[in-house]
C-alpha cells in the first residue's frame, strides 16, 4: 500500500520511495532519458534494493504513444542517480528539494496542506500522481472484467458445463483448456481411447462428474458415450492463474531446483545464477552431506513484505565420497583374513605410495613420527599381502614360594620368520586418496597390525586409518571454504528453508 506524503516522495510499504516520472518532471527532462539511466545502471541501483518497475495506461484521449514504463526508487537508488545526471541550476534545485522531502519523510515531518494547495508545482505533482494511478487501476479493472464475468456465470450455474462450454465461457481455446486440464491431472485418456476421463479423486471431490449419454448412428445402431463435466465448485476452488500462465512469452520468475553432480558444476551454476541476496547453505551433520544453492532468498534486513521473496529458485549437490575413500573406510578396523587382506591390496594397490614420495614437512609424516611408527615402502606392504609364514614359541615358566605355598605361572609368545630369525612386519603405511569425488588426493597415515588365530595355523590382519572421521569433516569443510570463496556468497550451516 502507498500512502501519498509529499508531491515527490511516497511512502511504499513503509519505505519513502519517488518515481522516474516524479525526477523527470522536477528536473525537466525527458522521461525518457531517466528511465534509460535507470536500465543503463540497474546493477548499481539494485545494489540498494530491488528497483520496482510499473506501467502506465495511455492517458485517455491520448493520439499516439504507447503505455509508460516507470521506475520506482528509494532514497539511496534516487542519490545514485543523480549522480549520473549532468548538473543545470534546474537540476541542483531539485536535488535539494528532493533531499529535503526524504529527511521529513523519514522524520515524520508533515507538509502544510494549505502550503501544498497554493503551491502550483506541489498541485500540478499531487494531481499527476493520483491521476496515474486512478487509470491504471481502471485499466487493470477492465483486463479482469472478462476473466470475472466468466467465473461469476459459471459459478452462478445450477448444472455442471462440459469441458468445451467452459472453455468457452472462460474465453479460451478448447484444445488448450484440454492440454491444462490433462496437466493438472484432472483427465486423462486410456491407452489407445479417444474419450477424456476424470481422474477419480477429482470426482470424488465433487470437482468434477461424468455423464453418460446414448448417440443414436446414422444406420440406427446406438453408442454409449461418457463426457466430463467441471460442476460449479470445480470451477470455485481452482484458480485460473495456470491456465493464463500459458500464455505468458516468458515466466514470471524462476523456479525449481537444478541438480548438478560435481562441486566445479554447482560453483559455475551459482555464479551464472546469483545475485546479491542469495545464499548457500551446507549440511555437513547428516549422513548425506549436501550444497543448497537458494538464489531468490529472502533479502537482508528487517522481517516484512519487503524483504521476502519466494526461495523457490535452487540448486542441490550431493557431496560424494570417492570410491577409493568408501573402499578404505569399508576395511577400516575390520578383521581380515590374509585372503581378504591380499584382495584389498590388490584391489587399491594404486593408492599406496613410499614416504620418499611425499614432500618433506608433510603434516602426515610428522605425525608418524611422533608416534614412533616406521613408514613400509609399497612393495613390502604388498609383499606382507601375500603371505606371512611364521613360528610361534610358547614359554611357560612356573614360580613357586615355599614360605606362602603360592604358585605364579609366567605365559610367554614369541613370533619369529620361518628361519627362526626376527619377524619384520610393517606397522603403518601410506595412502593418498581423494576423500571426496573430483577432489584432490590427500596423503593419510594407516596403521597395520596382525595377530596369530589361536589354535590355528593362520593370521589375522587389521587395517586402521587415523582419525577417519575427522579426515571427512575437513574434506567438507575445504568444500565449504572453496564456495564461499568462489562464488562470494554467505554460506551457512543447517538446513535450507522449506519452499
């Protein structure tokens, strides 16, 4: 709602607003010249707000012309503005007037109305505002006219209409109002049929009704035909906006989500679709990470109509894990028979990579150390896959006190080579996988151990990795930091909004 406060400056949804029309006038320049300005700079502009644009209807008796397109603006989109204007004493003197009716407007300062009404230019404005507005509501009263006329005769009826008639009735082409009626899953046709049917929770809700009527043939035979009706609440409950919605050239705003399958796609997507108030948001809590791109998201600033928008715009990635980081993760702590521990390193043998390789002051090698851990080259941690042969030597020593009669039993295993000598199995090794799918690899410190089955001539094995679940979380949250950085976009935690 617009309450009218001064000649120049409104109140727009409690926001003091002027038009392009209001600066042309006071500045006396061409309309034409403004509203250009306004296009050549919209991106400047709408860096304070989304500028408004409405139409006003060729003025009655008018020859020649068209419709005007106007622009709406607030203080700061005005003081922009008229900075890419050129300065004449005109100019300046309404720059002044114009600064001035913002400060009392935003000061709840009120103009003299007998001040106002002797003063030609503040009437000649009054007058120019409230006439345009007076003809554009009439001119949108007659767009409707027909639409509602329409409705009332049909919803006025006592019987139902057949889809024809009420298209007809709603001045629309029976073939589209078909089309509509089969895309909002009110018909539908049987396979290989002619005749339109109505789908049965439509029926059952009193939408629509069928009849059936007997067609007596040119050579006397009759046929049962059945004809879909739309009854009176169909036509009350549902709006004809999908319907005109065909028509359009063009949407009127962008909607639906786009799924992209890599973090480079959903980057490139949000840049190509973004704009100053829109926002990521990033599960990183749930089982299925995510990226939630919301491009027409509410604005910043206070709760209220000016602020909202629909959040309907979107675009969704799944964050993945790599094949190689699930493989790995799969194995992880798990017990494993040597044929199970020689297909996992057969399988990732790729992965494994010598200490030589990395680079010095790597934050993986440091670690090693600190834990005192020896690095295994790849060909001994494949060579360990393929078998360990060893002996077991059990000693069993007793100690008797002969003061207290108690008996102390000492349990001894030592497991040496096949030739008696020390047994050498690695402890820890290397990897370098990506922890995400398309991500660089990552160089990661996994730990080794085995153990004898006891009473049994084999050996277990146990891959451990170091801190997997923290290895994760930092692969999304390098993620996170990537889109932030990339798109310029706020990027917050948590759930998006529902639509």
């Amino acid at each position: 709602m617009t309450i009218q406060a001064s000649p120049i400056v409104t109140l727009t949804d409690g926001i003091p607003t002027t038009t392009s029309l209001a600066i042309a006038d006071g500045a006396e320049v061409d309309h034409a010249s403004v509203i250009k300005l306004v296009r050549t700079y919209l991106t400047d502009l709408e860096e304070f707000g989304l500028v408004g644009f409405e139409i006003r209807p060729r003025l009655a008796g008018q020859h020649g012309g068209g419709n005007t397109e106007y622009a709406i603006l607030n203080e700061q989109q005005t003081t922009l503005l008229f900075t890419y204007m050129r300065n004449s004493e005109i100019v300046r003197a309404f720059k002044k007037r114009l600064v001035k009716e913002f400060y009392d407007l935003a000061h709840g300062k009120i103009i003299d109305p007998l001040q106002a009404l002797n003063d030609p230019a503040t009437m000649r404005g009054l007058l120019l505002t409230y006439t345009e507005k007076v003809i554009a509501l009439e001119h949108k009263v007659d767009e409707l006219k027909p639409q509602a006329d329409a409705l009332k005769r049909i919803s006025g009826a006592e019987g139902s209409l057949n889809i024809t008639e009420s298209a007809k009735a709603l001045s629309f082409r029976p073939k589209k109002f078909f089309q509509s009626l089969h895309t909002m899953s009110w018909i539908y046709r049987r396979p290989g049929g002619k005749q339109w049917l109505g789908y049965q929770d439509k029926i059952q809700s009193g939408l629509l009704d069928h009849r059936v009527t007997t067609i007596t043939l040119p050579d006397g035979t009759e046929r049962i035909c059945e004809q879909v009706l739309i009854t009176p609440k169909g036509f009350d409950v549902r709006s004809v906006k999908p319907l005109l919605d065909e028509y359009l050239l063009k949407p009127e705003r962008r909607r639906g989500m786009t799924a992209l399958t890599d973090p480079s796609s959903f980057i490139a997507f949000v840049n190509r679709s973004k704009n100053p108030d829109s926002v990521v948001y990033v599960d990183d809590v749930s089982k299925a990470p995510s990226l939630t791109a919301v491009f027409d998201h509410d604005e910043r600033g206070e709760d209220g109509v000016a602020t909202a928008r629909w959040g309907q715009h979107r675009a969704f990635h799944a964050i993945e894990l790599s094949d190689e980081w699930k493989a790995w993760t799969k194995a992880d702590n798990t017990g494993m028979s040597q044929r199970d521990f020689a297909e996992l390193i057969e399988d990732r043998a790729l992965d494994l990579i010598d200490a030589a390789s990395v680079p010095d002051g790597d934050p993986t090698l440091g670690l090693a150390e600190k834990l005192g851990l020896t690095l295994a080259t790849t060909a001994e941690v494949i060579e360990a896959s393929r078998g360990l042969k060893l002996r077991a030597e059990v000693n069993v020593g007793e100690t008797i006190t002969l003061s207290s009669g108690e008996t102390e039993l000492h349990y001894t295993e030592a497991h040496k080579s096949a030739d008696g000598q020390a047994l050498k199995v690695p402890s820890a090794f290397l990897i370098a996988v990506p922890v995400l799918k398309g991500a660089p690899r990552d160089v990661l410190l996994v730990r080794l151990r085995y153990r004898r089955v006891s009473g049994q001539p084999r050996v277990a094995w146990c891959v451990v990795l170091h801190h997997p679940d923290e290895v994760q979380k930092h692969a999304v949250a390098e993620l996170v930091e990537r889109v932030r950085s990339e798109t310029g976009l706020d990027v917050f935690r948590g759930g998006c909004p529902l639509k």
